[in-house]
C-alpha cells in the first residue's frame, strides 16, 4: 500500500502497489499503480508516490482500505 499524489496541493490517496490487490484475483501488474481506493479518476500519472503519509489521506480511501481489512479479517 502506497500513498499517491494526483496534484500538487491535493490529498493523499492510497493505492495498491505491484502484487496487492483487493483480492488473489485482482492483483497489481509489477510497474504498474491501481487507482486510488476512493475510485477518483486519474487522467495521467500521479505526481508522486511515498510509504508514509505527509498529511491526512483522503477520507474515502481510508474508509474503503478499513472495509477490505475487516472482511480479510473474518
């Protein structure tokens, strides 16, 4: 799980890196981003990408990352 910046002065938005995926059957090709969680469309590339947050993700990426935790926790 990564961090991704779509523009300058934005939220950060989580997205899954190469090999992850929401489940074994949409797992992420290696050099390739997913979309953020959230579904906000990107129309090119994200301008940057990072491990630790700079400041607070966006709202809907962290509520949909909790739901694909709780239900990989049942």
């Amino acid at each position: 799980m990564r961090y991704a910046q779509i523009k300058a002065g934005r939220k950060l938005h989580l997205v899954f890196e190469p090999g992850e995926g929401r489940d074994s059957a949409h797992l992420i090709e290696a050099g390739y981003l997913s979309a953020p969680l959230c579904g906000q469309r990107v129309d090119d590339n994200y301008r940057m990408t990072i491990n630790v947050p700079l400041a607070h993700a966006c709202k809907r990426c962290l509520r949909v990352y909790q739901a694909i935790r709780s239900r990989e926790s049942e």
